[in-house]
C-alpha cells in the first residue's frame, strides 16, 4: 500500500526524478539539451530496474516496469530534482493514489489539485519556486531542504 503523506511522497518523487535523468544524461550525454532530439527512445537500469524511456516535446517519460511514471521536461538538465505539479500527478496517479494529506488537508490527485498542494508546501517554506530559463520558461520547484536520497 502506498502512503498518502504528501511531504513523503513529493521528496521520494524528486529524488527518484534527479536520479533517473542523471543516469540518462550520463548513459547518452545529448547534444541537443531541450529536445534530446539526438537520442532515441529506449531503456536504463536504475535500483536494479530496466526503465523504459520515451523522448517527448521538452523532456522524457521514464516508465518502470510496474507502470510507474516520471515525466521530467522542462529544464530538466538544468534541474533534475525540480517538479512541478502537473507532473506530481502523473507519478502519483501511476502509484494509483488518489488522494494525499498535508498539514492536515486532504488533496484529491488532480493537477489543479496538485498545483495548489506545491503552492501551500512553498507558502510554508517547504518548496522553493524556480523559474526555468531558455525557450521554455517554466515554473517549477525544488525541496527547500536536503533530502536523503531515497528509493522508489
């Protein structure tokens, strides 16, 4: 069963993120840094699990083989451990959970939802907002503190 404190689950969400675009960067070292055009689709071991990965407008979609999903995209070289809430939901909602808690109030998993979740933990100092740089300017955030690296 997968837990529903979202202060758990967006740490473990950035970490697994930073570690599966540092294994890409390094496996296929791109030229093309905002499109990965010069990359083909394909796979990457990451904590003894082959992932799949698909190249897609600014980013990449990293599947494991239990269907879990990590979309990084915009300024993901620049910011590999930075999330937004848009893609929150896509991992949450490939965890199957529908609903977190924090500071006592229940998010449903929607992105609007999400949105609002990133905007509270950041109100309380827990996310800082970052806005990407280069053709696709973004709004994104990162941990405030330093998390232990964990595991998915």
């Amino acid at each position: 069963m997968i837990e529903n404190n979202a202060e758990c689950l967006v740490e473990r969400f950035a970490s697994l993120q930073g570690r599966l675009v540092r294994r890409f960067m390094g496996k296929y070292r791109p030229k093309d840094r905002e499109e990965f055009l010069d990359i083909s689709n394909g796979y990457l071991m990451e904590a003894g699990a082959l992932w799949s990965h698909q190249r897609h407008g600014a980013g990449v979609t990293f599947v494991s083989p239990e269907g879990i999903r990590v979309n990084a995209h915009v300024a993901m070289v620049e910011y590999p451990e930075k999330i937004d809430g848009g893609r929150l939901f896509e991992y949450l909602e490939s965890l199957g959970v529908a609903s977190v808690y924090f500071e006592g109030v229940e998010y449903s998993v929607p992105r609007c939802e999400m949105d609002k979740l990133m905007d509270e933990m950041a109100r309380i100092g827990l996310l800082r907002p970052v806005i990407s740089s280069g053709r696709f300017a973004h709004r994104l955030f990162e941990l405030a503190h330093e998390s232990p690296v964990l595991e998915s």
